[in-house]
C-alpha cells in the first residue's frame, strides 16, 4: 500500500491504514447505548428516541424474535422504509446472531417471492400497506413463518398517531392498511410493549454473516451478497475516519433508505457507532421534508445522491433556508454533475465528496479526499483498500494510467460471496479481487474515474460510446435537468446512441441545439443520433435512473 500514488493525496488525519478491533454492527448500538444513553439517537416526525430507549426497545424485539423461533444462523426479512421499527428490527436481529434480509417496499410480489425463498427468510417484519396490498397475495409461496406488521403512525405521538393514518389513507396507494389478525400475524408495538428486555446472551463472531444484501438483479435474478459483520464495521470505520466525524456530536440526515446498502452503511451504521442523532426520512423523495427537517435538526451531516442533491437546489425558496449546519456531504449511486455540486455547495457552505461502491464491497470502496478532491473522479481507494483499471478481454492485465479498463478492488469490505452461487462468486472474485463491472480510468495521481458499466457500454459502428459521458455533456447545457443515454438496435451500425432528456422548468431548446451543444464537446460518433423529452425518467427507489427500463421500452417498440 505504501507504494500506491494516491497515498500522498490522503487528508492529514487519514492513515493509510486502520486498527479495526473486532466489532459487531450491534455491539455499536450497545457501545454508544452506554456512553450517551441520553442522547437523541432517532427522530421521526414529531417523536425522539434516546439511546437508551432504542436499546430497550431492540432488547425487547430481539427477546420476542426468540419466542417466535429466531435462532443463529436464520434470516429476517425487512420491507420498511426508514421507520423506527426498521432500525429496531435490523439490531434485534443481529444481536440473535440472526441474519438481516432487507428488502425493498417497491418489490412487486414476483421479486419478494424469489428473494425470501432464497434466503430462506423465517420472520418478515412488513409495512401494514405492503403486506396487505403486495405480500398477502404470494404468503403461500413463501417460507416465513411468522408476519410482524408495523404501521407508520405507531411510533408517532398525539395529535400526529392520530391524524397522520386519516393522510396515509387518502394516499395513492394507500400507505396504512387494517391487518386482521391471525396465528402467523404479529403487531410490532403490541409484540414490543408485552415483551421483557431480557434476550438470551448469543455470541457473535465478527466474520459471522451479518446481512444477505441482494444485488438489483439488472442482469438475471438478483443475488445475496453474503456481508459480515466485519465488512460492515470496517467499512464504517473507513468512513469516519475519512469524514472526521466526531463521536457524539453530528446530526444525521437519514433520507437515502435502509433497505439500501449505501443508506445502511453510511448513515445508520455509521451515525450509530457515532452515536449520532439520526432524523429519520422514510420518502427520499419528499425533498420538503428533507430541507426543513435540515432546518429544523441543524442536520450537519447529509449522505445523499446526485438527485437529491438536485431537488435540494431546485425547491421553491430554497435560497431563504438556513441550511448553513451541513458541513459534509457524501454523493454516490450516479456521476454527480459539476453545476448542481457547485449550486449545492453555494447555497450550504457544505463541502461535497464524491464516492463509489458496489453492493458487493459494503459499499464504499472509493472517496475524493476533503482537501485535495478532483471534481468528477470517485476519488482515491479508501485505506486499507486497494484498486487498479485491468484490461476487458483478459481481465489480468492492468493498465498504464489513462486508460480505460474494468475497475477492481480488494480490501476488508469485500463480501464474503453470493448465497448459494459458488460460480458466480468465483467469477465476481479472483484472487482476492473483486471485480465490479465498471469501466474506470486512473490518473497519474491515483483517482479514478467511472466511464460507464461494461453492460451499459454502447457498440456504435465498431466504436465504444459510454452512457455516463454523454449524460455529464447533456447536463452541462443550462436547460437540461437530468439526462439517460442508452443504446438502441440499428441495422446499419448494431447501435445508435439515443438520449432522454428532462428539461428545468421554464427552458426550452430543440434536439438539434443539444445535438449541436454536444458536437463541441464529444465525438461524432458519441454525439446523440436520437433525443427524446421526457417530464421526468424512470428512478430506482434510491433515486438512481434506470437505463434499463428505457431499454426495455425501447425494444417493446420495435418487438
């Protein structure tokens, strides 16, 4: 490590590499529990927890996951948003030495049948609206056992528990549901409030598997990626240290949901160890919630993506917020563009740092340093985290800088590997390496740059054209607001690039201007042959967009 470029780039306070210790993702919750047992650990609307309250309130889930038969070794699905429940039910679980399958509240029935049979899920902890509009309907085809239902306004107090269901109700869909009780049923206040604190002592291994993380499935059925309780520790640990965050003292902004890997480690996880006051946001993109709750919680801390960082810039009034308590920011899941990180940063004072990670490393493999970042790179490795850019076709020579190649990486955040698919673990890792599937090029200085996914990667008369490169161009135009690119069928080229483009409200411009706009800054042949305008794109629930259901209607075009 000691002979890698980017070492020297470090911010002062970072070492190239950390003293781990052994820790359990619970045992920090236990930890921060003992030394600020007064502090405001959750808010949630118009309700605190304490650490010592959240504690209590996990020690008393965990003793009733016992009772319904959680042992060592057995997996709990959770379908929330960021609720308090959420969190108590994710360290319960890993304080039985159970493992958390989290799950996505927009999976359609097909997706939860496959992922809960495949980590053969024994418990699922649901929202009370998913379970009866979504889950009910598949409950044969699945092997859990026992249903705990929570509802959003259980943890809200007076006059908010009662005015927030008559709200829920009226929303479309409908996001609370009466859920008649049965023998497979569970409340989770009701569980919680008739359940003692007193689970039984479970040793835990740090190398134990904390969390079957399942992949988007983009290219098949989505996989479980097997993440220790070291993965995740350690990769919290990189973070902290990289952010100078202090124990104690930040405010959290938990808007990037935990049901993905990146709102899990980088808010809850870490925010947790810290024993941060974390405000808990259960709709990303409900962006007035997320500015006044800034306001209003003196937010100092905000992980986010490039959207909302977006939203954030573009609310109405915006500008006559006191939204000065941010100090750091972490942007990831998509290339952030230049004018909506310089935007952001006039408005807060905030400093921005740009990441990368997979699911597969816990996630965060990569970080721009605070004092020497490079603004559209990923940045440098973390410490204790190696990378390098290797060629595509053997995937064993690694390339000089500057050119691009597939990006891989090792370090302790790495997976364990995929549930039940030796295969493709060997294929995802080798040697030690993890293989990530992006295409990457390393400078001089050892920062890294994303110039597309492998499977993104549009073949054009023999020529590579990467998505995201097109994308920075397009929104760099002052009317573009977001921008996809992706590859359509062309029988005289095999592909043609086609661009869909959402504009900011009030701004006009014509295909042909961003075709000319693009001319002066790419390559004929990268230049979009098609633009389409559309008022807003497909987004993942982590508010990334997703090319592949523009694909997808592109070829339903054609079929």
């Amino acid at each position: 490590m000691s002979e890698r470029p980017w070492l020297k780039f470090y911010d002062d306070s970072v070492p190239p590499s950390i003293d781990y210790g052994t820790h359990t993702i619970h045992g920090s919750l236990e930890r921060s529990a003992g030394e600020r047992p007064d502090r405001t650990a959750l808010s949630f609307m118009n309700t605190r927890l304490s650490y010592r309250e959240l504690e209590n309130q996990v020690n008393r889930f965990a003793t009733a996951l016992h009772g319904l038969g959680v042992k060592p070794g057995d997996r709990v699905a959770i379908q929330l948003p960021n609720l308090p429940q959420t969190v108590i039910a994710y360290y319960a679980t890993l304080k039985l030495g159970a493992q958390v399958v989290m799950t996505n509240p927009l999976y359609t029935p097909r997706e939860i049948t496959h992922q809960w049979n495949d980590a053969n899920a024994k418990v699922a902890v649901v929202l009370d609206a998913l379970y009866d509009r979504v889950v009910r309907e598949v409950r044969a085809q699945l092997p859990v056992q026992h249903f705990v239902i929570a509802s959003v306004a259980e943890y809200l107090s007076f006059p908010l528990n009662v005015l927030a269901p008559l709200k829920l109700r009226r929303q479309t869909p409908p996001m609370t549901a009466r859920v008649e009780p049965a023998s497979h049923i569970r409340f989770f206040r009701k569980l919680i409030a008739s359940t003692p604190p007193t689970p039984p002592h479970v040793d835990v291994a740090d190398h134990d598997v904390a969390m079957l993380q399942y992949t988007g499935g983009t290219t098949g059925l989505s996989k479980g990626a097997m993440l220790t309780h070291r993965n995740i520790m350690c990769n919290a640990q990189q973070l902290i240290r990289w952010t100078a965050a202090s124990d104690g003292e930040d405010v959290w902004m938990a808007c990037l949901p935990f049901f993905h890997i990146y709102g899990l480690t980088v808010a809850l996880i870490v925010g947790v160890h810290l024993g941060a006051h974390l405000v808990l946001i259960p709709n990303p993109r409900d962006t007035g919630s997320i500015v006044k709750n800034v306001v209003k919680h003196r937010v100092t801390m905000l992980p986010a993506v490039p959207a909302m960082y977006n939203a954030i810039n573009q609310y109405p009034g915006v500008e006559r917020l006191d939204l000065s308590s941010i100090k750091i920011c972490n942007s990831g899941s998509a290339p952030l563009p230049v004018e909506v990180l310089h935007r952001f940063e006039e408005l807060t004072g905030a400093r921005i740092t740009e990441g990368f990670g997979l699911t597969e490393t816990s996630p965060v493999t990569h970080s721009n340093p605070l004092s020497h970042r490079k603004v559209g790179s990923i940045g440098v490795p973390l410490p204790d985290t190696d990378a390098k850019v290797v060629d595509m076709d053997t995937g064993t020579r690694e390339l000089p800088p500057g050119e691009e190649g597939e990006l891989i990486v090792r370090g302790p955040q790495v997976m364990k590997g995929y549930l039940d698919r030796p295969d493709e673990t060997a294929d995802m890792i080798r040697d030690g390496w993890l293989y990530t599937g992006d295409l990457a090029v390393m400078d001089e200085d050892g920062y890294f740059y994303i110039v597309g996914r492998k499977k993104d990667m549009i073949l054009c008369a023999g020529y590579n054209v990467y998505p995201d490169e097109v994308d920075r161009v397009l929104m760099g135009h002052p009317a573009v607001s977001e921008a996809a690119t992706i590859g359509i069928p062309d029988e005289a080229r095999g592909e043609t690039v086609k661009s869909f483009v959402v504009l900011h409200t009030g701004h006009t411009v014509t295909p042909d201007d961003l075709r000319a706009y693009c001319r002066e800054e790419l390559a004929a042949y990268k230049v979009p042959r098609f633009i389409e305008f559309r008022e807003s794109l497909p987004k993942s629930t982590v508010l990334k967009i997703l090319r592949r259901e523009l694909r997808e209607e592109e070829l339903a075009k054609r079929s």
